[in-house]
C-alpha cells in the first residue's frame, strides 16, 4: 500500500526485515494490541484494519452501522416481499459509500 519494501517498512516500524517477512508469510503473527496500534499509527491505516476496534473510529462505527442496516434491509426484504422498500433502505448507504470512495476511505 505505501510502496515500502521490507527493509524500509522494517526500520520504519522497529522490527528487523526478517520479522517482517515472517509476517507476511504467515510464519509469525503480530497479536497483540499495542503493537497493532503502533503499526497502524506508523502507517497511518485506520485500527480496524489491523483487528482493533475503537469506539471513536470513524471508519469502524462507519461499518457497524452499514451491518445494522443491511440486517435491517434483509428483514425488510423477507417481511414485506416489497423490492422498493428494501432498495429505499439501501439507497442512502450507497451513496454514503460513493461518498467515502470519493474522500480517499477504500478499505
């Protein structure tokens, strides 16, 4: 995403390019939380990214609340059998997304 090969990331976030490597194989995990903040502050990636879920995150109560309205729209859809209602439910969260993709916020 930032073009950086493993050294550069490496000396970047701390870690030695062979720990970095080991990340991306799978061989090693980065599991802990203060470490997956660090990163996503290095890299200036939104927490969610890397599993952390913060209440103040924009991006993160973004998508809670696009999965409450799909749940609401699925059970529009089963209940009423009515195809409008449900694409009059979706209509808004299209356009917020066109609206985020549009401001830079892809993940």
């Amino acid at each position: 995403m930032h073009g950086l090969n493993q050294t550069a990331l490496g000396e970047l976030l701390g870690y030695d390019k062979t720990y970095i490597s080991a990340l991306e194989l799978g061989k090693r995990v980065l599991d802990d939380v203060g470490s997956r903040r660090r990163v996503c502050e290095a890299l200036r990636l939104p927490p969610h990214v890397l599993g952390i879920t913060d209440p103040t995150d924009t991006d993160h109560r973004a998508m809670l609340q696009f999965g409450e309205s799909t749940v609401r729209l699925a059970e529009i859809a089963r209940q009423s059998g009515h195809a409008s209602e449900a694409v009059s439910e979706l209509w808004p969260l299209v356009a917020r997304l066109e609206a985020r993709v549009e401001h830079g916020h892809t993940e």
